[in-house]
C-alpha cells in the first residue's frame, strides 16, 4: 500500500513545489511594480500598501500551489491533466490580476499641501466627476508614483463654501483636481505654515536624535529645518523641510499634530 501511494504523493508535491515556485517569481516581479513604483518608500507604510500587498499575494501564491497538489495525478490522460492545470493557472492569474487592480485602485497618486498641513491623496479618493477639471499639466492618476502638488487658495466665499460642504461629505480639499496648483507656486504658503523643529524636539525629546540624522543624511540642516505634519490613510507622520526652498527634505512616522 505504501509502496503505491509514495510515487502518487510525490507526483503531486513536485508539480506543487514547482507551482509554488513560478508563483514566487511572479510574486518578486509584482513587488518590483508596486513597491518600486506604485507605493514607493513611506507610501508602502503611510498608505498601508505592504500590508495590503502581502494580503493579496500570499493568498495568490498559496491558492495555486495548492490547487495543483489536489488536481495533480499522472494517471489522467495527458489532456484531461493539462486542461485541469491550465484551468488553475487561469484561476491563479485572475486572482492575482484582480489583486494587483485592487492595490493599483487604493495607490498613493499625490501628497497635497493643503493649508497648514500635507495629505497623501489616492487614486480612489479621486472623484472622477473632476478629473476633467485637473489643471494643465497634472496627471491626475499617475501610474509612476505619487507627485507634490499643493491646495490653491479659494477664488471667493462661494468656492470656499462648496468646497467645505464636499469635504463634509467625505471628499477633502486635497482630492479635488480643481482645487490643484503646482507645488512650487505654494512654496511661500508652506514656508509661511511650517513650523520651527525645535518644537517638535521639545514634544519628543526622546526622538530628538533621530530626527537630525534623518534631516542631515538627506543634506538638510537639522537645527534650522522646518516641519508639518502628513496625513495618511494608516497614520500621521511628519514632513521635514528646508527652510529656504520649502522642498521636502525626508518623512517620519511622528505625529505632528
């Protein structure tokens, strides 16, 4: 009886472990794609985009494996088994393609400055009854990684009094493309918003230390840089900046508030 079942088992687990394998490679490419480019450092942990990657694949890459090891039996004909593993390859890749819509769909498109504070905006947040309205030279959805723009300040009472109704209704100031401006025509705001570290070093003693070496291996100077605080979907961190130029130096998980 043993003698009959171990090459039947071990059949079965060589085509799984190969099916576990090219899963894997398909696994590190789809990383490169969304880590390299669609939530690159912090947005893969201030957009929760790590933990809803692993979700997806991991549950891809165990399905398939798995599949293979139950359906798998040299004693079909060659057609009825290959039909059988094309059918859970398509099976595989369908998941895994509807996985990688539903990271794209939730990716990090922009970080905003949007009056006293940064807001990273995705692609969902995005209401596409506006897109047409996207100031020139935006993209709206960019599919290479999150860019800097900047809230404008309203034309009049009445845009601001739309404009808060909306975000009462869930849809924020920095996720309205009409509301768009270049970051570089915002800098003199920002400046004028960002606030000294030393306040920040006053409230977190402890990280003081920290947040020099993070200003000064980004080539700031970490007893003159400002900072204010970012929004994200997981988290809030804060956003160091240089003092002249207002660009943005590096990022903390510190709240700032």
């Amino acid at each position: 009886m043993l003698l009959t079942a171990s090459p039947f088992w071990h059949d079965r687990l060589r085509a799984s472990a190969i099916h576990l394998g090219l899963s894997l490679v398909i696994a590190v490419v789809a990383a490169l794609l969304v880590f390299g480019i669609w939530y690159p450092y912090p947005y893969r942990e201030i957009s929760g985009g790590r933990d809803l990657f692993v979700l997806v694949v991991s549950v891809d890459v165990i399905l398939g494996p798995l599949i293979t090891l139950a359906v798998f039996n040299r004693s079909k004909p060659w057609t009825e088994l290959r039909r059988d593993l094309v059918i859970v390859v398509l099976i595989q890749l369908a998941a895994l393609a509807y996985g990688l819509w539903t990271v794209s769909v939730a990716r990090p498109v922009h970080m905003v400055f949007e009056f006293d504070r940064f807001r990273v905006v995705h692609a969902i947040d995005v209401p596409l009854e506006l897109l047409d309205k996207t100031p020139s030279g935006v993209d709206a959805l960019p599919l290479t990684g999150p860019t800097l723009l900047a809230v404008r300040p309203f034309r009049d009472d009445q845009e601001k009094m739309d404009a808060t109704m909306a975000a009462l209704q869930g849809v924020s100031l920095s996720a309205r493309p009409d509301l768009w401006q270049s970051y570089t025509d915002a800098s003199t705001r920002v400046l004028q918003a960002a606030q000294p570290v030393a306040i920040l070093k006053t409230r977190y003693r402890d990280r003081a230390a920290e947040m020099d070496k993070l200003v000064a291996s980004a080539g700031g100077n970490p007893a003159s840089v400002v900072f204010l605080p970012l929004i994200g979907r997981t988290a809030s961190w804060t956003v160091f900046l240089d003092p002249a130029t207002a660009r943005v130096l590096a990022t903390m998980p510190l709240d700032a508030f």
